[in-house]
C-alpha cells in the first residue's frame, strides 16, 4: 500500500514541476514571481518528505541527494531577489563586456534547462505511485 507521504511527495514535485514550467513562460514579472514560489514551496515539500523516506530505507546516498536539493530550494526560495542579484554582481565584467543582462529568464536557460528537471520529476512521481513489491 501507498504511503500517504509518498502521494504528498509526488504532489509536491508535480506542482513544482507544472508551475515551474509555467511561470518560465508567463510575460507578468509579479504572475512569474506567483508561480515560481509556489512552485519553490512545492518541490521543497516533496524533498524534504522524499530525504526522510530515503534515509529511513537506509538509501544514504538517494537522501543525500534529496537533502542537497532541498537546501538549494530552500536558499533560492528563501532569498530569490538577493540571490539574482548575487549572480548578476559575479557575473557583472561579463555582462558588461557583452552588454546582456542576466535574468531568471535569460536564453537559453530556464526554458531549455527546466524540462529536463521536470522530466526528472515525473521519473520520481511513477516511482512513488507504483504499488509496493
């Protein structure tokens, strides 16, 4: 039988992974901001549930994985506006070489990078909603 925290998980990364991909696509800055946030929350939910599922089976390495993203998530979710402006502070001498600002929404990155993520995502969801062997 399915554990309801394995339902919640996979909740978490699919609301993470539609509205990630959603807001990557939106032209409203404050709707992105929106979307990206819940998105953030979501997918900080479902690592969090997922780090102790693993650790719990004694799959050290699979929580581990899940422990590092989840204080990813949670830093960027945390501080999203501090953190892009970080970015562009190191990456000023190359912005200003090549007179291009860098945003979250900068090409090719996040439309061409995210999918490959939320593929991911839903690899994880199958596996959490397959029955129990």
């Amino acid at each position: 039988m399915r554990s309801t925290l394995d339902t919640v998980a996979a909740i978490g990364l699919a609301v993470g992974g539609a509205l990630g991909m959603a807001g990557t696509f939106v032209a409203s800055d404050a709707l992105r901001e929106t979307l990206w946030t819940i998105d953030g929350v979501g997918i900080v939910v479902a690592t969090a549930l997922l780090t102790m599922k693993y650790q719990r089976l004694g799959n050290e390495l699979v929580a581990a994985g899940f422990l590092t993203f989840l204080a990813g998530e949670s830093l960027f979710l945390g501080a999203r506006e501090q953190f892009q402006q970080k970015c562009a502070a190191v990456l000023r001498p190359e912005l200003r070489t090549n007179k291009k600002t860098l945003l979250p929404t900068s090409a090719p990155l996040p439309a061409l990078g995210y999918p490959f993520l939320v593929l991911t995502f839903i690899g994880w969801i199958w596996t959490l909603l397959q029955p129990e062997r």
